[in-house]
C-alpha cells in the first residue's frame, strides 16, 4: 500500500493520510485557530516568510 506524500513547497512533505483539510487563511476562525495553534506549540510554519497561501490542518492537531 505506500504513504502518499505530498509536497507543499520550499522541500516540505506532508502525509496525505493525516491531511483534515486545506482551508484558506483569510477567514477570521481560521486566523483565530492559527493564534492558537501557535500559543499551544502546535503551528508549523513552512512559509519561509512568503504569504501564506493555504492552511493545512492535521489529524494531530497540527497546522
């Protein structure tokens, strides 16, 4: 069966079996859950300082 990986720029995998949703950032829930992912420790930021584009939330509760 294999892991599907899936390349979300700048060198940067994700595992498609862990994927919740792709929303887009612009929204102000999703700017909310972004605050508080990073508070908790639970933000990934794989920008490189560039607009975020799209929001990615994981199964672990990542973003």
């Amino acid at each position: 069966m294999g892991i599907k990986l899936i390349n979300i720029g700048f060198g940067n995998i994700v595992s498609a079996n862990r994927i919740i949703a792709i929303v887009s950032p612009e929204s102000a829930p999703i700017k909310r859950n972004i605050q508080e992912a990073r508070d908790r420790g639970m933000l990934i930021d794989a920008t490189y300082g560039r607009r975020t584009r799209a929001v990615i939330i994981t199964d672990s509760d990542h973003i």
